[in-house]
C-alpha cells in the first residue's frame, strides 16, 4: 500500500520535534455527491526544524509516538499574512 503524501500549514511548534499540521482533505459526501473540504490537524515528526505559518509536505510512516504517525519531507515556503 502506498504511502499517503499531504500539503499543510504548520499550526504549532511548540513540542520537541513534533509539529502539528493543519491538512485540508477533499472528499465527497455520501448521499448529495458534494465536494466537501475537512481540515484535519495531523502531528508530524520534524527533522529539518519548520515554524509556526510553514507550508509543508508531510508523508505517513511507522507510528513515532502515541499519536504521531507523520513526518515532515520538505518546507515548501512560508505563509504571509
């Protein structure tokens, strides 16, 4: 089975090596047939050392911890506001 391979902004920095990672999933409902968008908040194992407003790939791996079962490829570039 493949591997999953999301885009995401970084939400929180504030645990050791670990980031959470707001993720919009696109997914259609099951009786109307309507695209919905659902954001989910995944925690990911960061390596390379992103920040809060980072725009990064995460990719699915072996579980890490309790509840972190992603980890951080790339820092794609940063989110203005």
């Amino acid at each position: 089975m493949p591997k999953r391979i999301f885009k995401g902004t970084v939400v929180s920095d504030s645990m050791n090596k670990t980031v959470v990672v707001s993720v919009n999933v696109p997914k259609k409902h099951r009786f109307y047939g309507k695209d919905i968008k659902i954001t989910k908040n995944l925690k990911a194992r960061d390596e390379i050392g992103v920040k809060t407003g980072d725009y990064v790939q995460i990719e699915e791996t072996r579980p890490m911890g309790k509840t972190v079962n992603w980890k951080v490829l790339a820092k794609l570039g940063e989110i203005k506001e």
